[in-house]
C-alpha cells in the first residue's frame, strides 16, 4: 500500500509538471502571437524564444522569429531561424518563400531556387515562388529553367508574372521588353509596391534619376514601414545626396516602429556624415541592443571608430564581425582598410 501511494503520488506530481509545462507554453505563445501582430517585435521575439525553451519543436515559433529577422532587414540572421521552421513543417510554403528570399538576398542563388521550386511544386500558382525563382536566376542555364517555370505559370494576367517575365527581361539584357512588363505588371495593379520598386530599378540603370526617384517614392509610400521599399528608398536619396528626406524616412521609421534596425542604422549614418561620430555610436546602441550583430551596424561602428581614431577597437569589431560572417565581401574590405591604417 505504501509503495502504491507513492507510485500515485510521483505519477500525479509529473502529471502536474506536464499539465503546468504545457500551460506556460500556452500563455507564452499566446503572449507573442498578440505582440507580433501588433508589430511589437522586441516582446514577440522573448516570448517566442521563451516558447521554444519550453518546446524545442515548435514550427511557428522558429517561423515567426525568422520572419521578424527578415523584416527588420537582417537575412543572414532570419535565415537559421526560418530554415528549422521548415525542416519541422515541410508543407509551410509561405515560410520556405520567406527563406527563398533570404537565400537570394544573401548571395545563395542556387539555394533560392531550389526553395522556390520546391514552393512551385506545392502551389504551382504561388506568383512569390515564381518571382524569386527569377530573381535567383544568374546563369544563362538558370535564365533558361527560369523561363520555362514561366511558362508553365497558370496566372498569365497577374502582376506576379510580369514582374518575373520583367526579372528575365532584365538579366537576359532586353531593357525594352522589362519595360513593357512592367508597364503591364502595373496595369494589372497599379498600386503594387513591387512593380513601383522594379520600375525605378530599371529608370536607375537607364541612369534616369527623377523618373528613378518618383517610381522609388512611389513604392515606399505604397509599402508598409518594415520593407525592402522604404530602405530602397532611403539608399536611393542617400546616393543622391538628399540627406533630408533620408532623415526623414528614418525617423519616420523609428517613430512608426521603435525595434526596425535600419531607421537606427540610416540615423546613425548620417550623423557620421556629419562627422558626430559620439551621436552616431549612440545612435548605433538602439541596434545593438536589439542585434547584438547587425552587420551594417557593426560596419559603420568599426569606420566610426576609425575615424575616432581608435584603429585596435575597430579592428577587434571587423575581426568579431567576419566570424560571425566569414566570406562576406563587404567585412574583409573593411577589415583589410583597417588593418592598413593600423600598419600605418
């Protein structure tokens, strides 16, 4: 009797345990679900990876973590993320899109496409999945799958596939014919943020500014805050000098989304223009604080310690920065020009 007392009692001790575990695990998915539809990514990202301690399986957590990453403009960190979230759910094609994008975004064309063809198979009328195939197409012979994954495309008058027939138009070096789908991607939507944003891509390489300039406005004040628009935007006036509008973009930004990265970064950059370079590393701890390895805070932190002066600590930033992120192009020039100056 002793012994099946205690047997029931241990049993009803781990019964408890497991009913309490999974409880919290509730309340804590329920907790980031409401803080990421609200956009509040600093929150929803505790409370999904509070989740994921409690269940290391968690599809959507590892999802939704991935895709926060993505949007505050960090691939090469949603991209981890994103890839478990599919590892354990196969089936979420919106999530392979997402790590398509990432892939492409980060220079791994080859596995863009096989993600965005995997996604095809699935949803064969998925028009995201046949833009970023075309988007990771380089080679002449990825031109050419491309095209024929075009083909087989069903939605022939939707603006997804004339954005992509404008994405092979433009590689294959037909200027004319991405113009024209174009022209009939915007027909088909004239408020898509996309087709805005190609058209000034395409007025960009025609070295056609004001036209570039409208079409980029366009897009970005089509987009939502967190979008490849607003920063294409914000590129586009700081390479044409209008430090203005770019302040203005920025801290239109940080208003409208406290935790999105790149209006810190864009404020800190231009402080370092102005040569504040105290203010701007300030600026830089609202990034830092949220990504402690944000590769273009990290960048503008070791040129902006350089031009402090302080060559050793820029140099022990790049060197942390390019084993966070070996071969990226970008880190070993700066490395290479710091450890330069410190020869000199």
């Amino acid at each position: 009797k002793i012994l099946f007392r205690i047997v029931t009692l241990i049993l009803a001790i781990l019964l408890v345990t497991a009913c309490s575990k999974e409880a919290r695990k509730a309340r804590l998915l329920g907790e980031a679900d409401n803080y990421f539809k609200a956009g509040n990514y600093d929150k929803a990202k505790l409370a999904y990876l509070n989740a994921l301690r409690l269940d290391s399986q968690n599809a959507l957590a590892f999802e939704r973590i991935g895709a926060m990453w993505q949007d505050d403009g960090a691939p090469l960190r949603a991209a981890g993320f994103l890839k478990r979230a599919s590892e354990l759910d196969p089936k979420n094609v919106q999530n392979r899109i997402r790590l398509a994008r990432c892939y492409v975004a980060t220079g791994h064309f080859n596995d863009g496409t096989k993600e965005a063809l995997t996604v095809l198979e699935q949803a064969p009328d998925n028009g995201d999945a046949i833009i970023t195939l075309t988007e990771a197409a380089r080679s002449k012979e990825d031109i050419e799958a491309a095209e024929k994954q075009l083909q087989k495309f069903p939605k022939k008058n939707d603006v997804s596939f004339y954005l992509a027939a404008a994405n092979l138009s433009f590689s294959g070096g037909d200027l004319s014919t991405a113009v024209n789908a174009l022209q009939q991607a915007l027909a088909a939507d004239p408020k898509s943020s996309a087709a805005h944003l190609a058209m000034g891509n395409l007025h960009l390489t025609q070295k056609d500014l004001k036209q570039a300039g409208e079409e980029f406005k366009k897009a970005a004040d089509l987009a939502p805050v967190r979008s490849i628009e607003r920063l294409k935007y914000a590129e586009f006036e700081w390479g044409v000098g209008d430090a203005g509008e770019v302040r203005r973009t920025a801290t239109d930004m940080t208003k409208s989304a406290p935790d999105y990265l790149p209006g810190w970064f864009w404020l800190a950059e231009l402080a370092y223009k102005d040569k504040k370079y105290d203010e701007a590393l300030s600026l830089l701890e609202n990034v830092f604080g949220r990504d402690d390895e944000y590769l273009d805070g990290r960048r503008l932190q070791g040129d902006l310690l350089l031009a402090k002066g302080d060559t050793k600590k820029a140099l022990e930033v790049l060197e942390r920065l390019d084993q966070t992120y070996p071969d990226v192009p970008i880190i070993k020039y700066n490395l290479a020009r710091a450890a330069r100056r410190g020869q000199s």
